[in-house]
C-alpha cells in the first residue's frame, strides 16, 4: 500500500510517499511498525495523538482496519478558515 506523510509528518521522515509491504492489520499496528524502522519514524509517530489518519482519501481512526486499503496518509490536524 502506499504511504503518503504531510507537512511536519513529511519533515520528521524526510520523504512525501512510499510503498509499504505490512502484515498490519489496523493503522495502529502499522504505526508501530514504521516507528520501529528508525528514529525518524519514530520522532514522526511519538505522540498520535497529535496526527490524523486517511484511509484511502477518507478519514479514519486508528483502530480502522487495513483490509482493502490500498492508501494510509498521516497528517496533523488541520484548522479552518
């Protein structure tokens, strides 16, 4: 699946998109295993609280399941205006 990061996400991980193979089965896992790649990753997912989670470009929560899923993007909260 693709994994696309978004403004101070991107900036933690160094990179905008990338291709994932996981055996995650809920955003959660998936979180936990791209923070246990590398400190980037891990400084990015430290607190997600603070992150928003698309799947497939529809918001979720991060229990959601991985099934079918074929795009995850994380991005912190946004405000309007």
């Amino acid at each position: 699946m693709d994994v696309l990061y978004f403004a101070w996400v991107r900036e933690r991980i160094g990179i905008p998109k990338e291709t994932v193979e996981t055996q995650a089965s809920t955003v959660t896992e998936l979180v936990a295993e791209l923070s246990g790649r590398e400190d980037r990753y891990a400084a990015a997912f430290a607190d997600i609280s603070a992150l928003r989670v698309a799947l497939d470009q529809e918001l979720s929560d991060f229990d959601a399941s991985l099934t079918g899923v074929r795009e995850v993007a994380f991005f912190p909260p946004m405000t309007g205006g």
